[in-house]
C-alpha cells in the first residue's frame, strides 16, 4: 500500500515476489591485463608493472517486490512496480607502477617509485516504472528518473624508502610516501 500521510505503525510487508522475469540482477564480464618488467643492473634494479581493466555490465532489479503492484496505477499508465536499473554499461582501469630500488647486500638501501591510477565509470542510475497490467518479462519497464554520468578517477603517487644496517642485528628504515 502508498503509506502516504498514515498515522500509526506501518503494516510489515508479508508477500514478497520479486519479478525475476523481467529484473535480471547484475550481470556483466571482465578482462584484466596484468604485465611485468624486471631489469636486474649491476647497480640497480628496475621494476615496471602495470594493469588494464575493461569491465561490462547491467543490472535490473524489482524493488517493489509485490506481485500485485503492476495491476495497481500509479501515474501516467505506469503501475506502483519499480525496478531500479543501472544502465552503467562500462567501465574501464589502468595502473602504471615503476621502482627503482639499490641491490641487496649492501648497508645503505633504497627505493624510488611512481604509481599512476586512471579510471572511468558510466555512472547512471535509473528508476523504472513498469506500465500498469505488463505481464513479467514481455516488455522492459521504461526509465522514469535518470541520474549520473561519467565518473573519472586520476591518482598519481610517489614514494621512496631509505634504510642503512648499523648491525647484524639492527636495522634503521624510513619511508615516505605522498
């Protein structure tokens, strides 16, 4: 029932039955891309490491979860079941990672590195109301509200490390990172 303006407590829903048929739950595939380099010097090692995500997705869920609901009107010839649908479609991640770091063996040690971070994500949500008497799974509900855009994401990082041995057993090390 609308609960608009009602005094007392709300009566707990006791029927629930999601429409399976024309929500979907979330969906979608993912390709990952993950590539390293090592370069051993004489005086020094060098590291590249980087990743690349592409991800697809969709996601069509009923919210109402009350049967009756698509036969109850609402507005418009739209009925009370609302489906909320995240027409993000796509998304894409990439991180770049490189270090430079002293050999092993030696007192003093060190490391130097610079990581990068991109993302873009298809941020859009929508509400959907399905039309009043639609039978599940015949017609997809058509958007009532829609919100978002594209959602962009850059980081960059540096970092370093310094440590010197002043014993076989006691070791000093500092790191920093911005």
């Amino acid at each position: 029932d609308l609960n608009t303006f009602y005094c007392g407590k709300l009566p707990y829903p006791t029927n629930i039955n999601l429409d399976d048929e024309t929500g979907y739950g979330l969906t979608g595939s993912n390709e990952i891309y993950y590539g390293k380099l090592n370069y051993e010097g004489e005086a020094v090692d060098l590291t590249a490491v980087l990743s690349y995500t592409a991800a697809e997705f969709g996601l069509l869920i009923d919210t109402t979860g009350d049967p009756a609901a698509v036969n109850t009107p609402n507005f418009g010839g739209l009925s009370r079941q609302l489906f909320t649908n995240a027409a993000t479609d796509s998304s894409t991640d990439w991180n770049f990672d490189f270090r430079a770091a002293s050999k092993a063996g030696s007192r003093l040690s060190w490391m130097l590195g610079y990581n990068v971070y991109k993302s873009a994500v298809s941020d859009i949500l929508e509400l959907n109301f399905q039309r009043v008497g639609v039978e599940p799974g015949t017609t997809p509900p058509p958007a009532f509200s829609t919100r978002g855009g594209e959602l962009k994401t850059t980081g960059h990082a540096i970092y370093g490390m310094v440590g010197y041995e002043l014993s076989d057993k006691l070791n000093v090390q500092g790191e920093l990172r911005y």
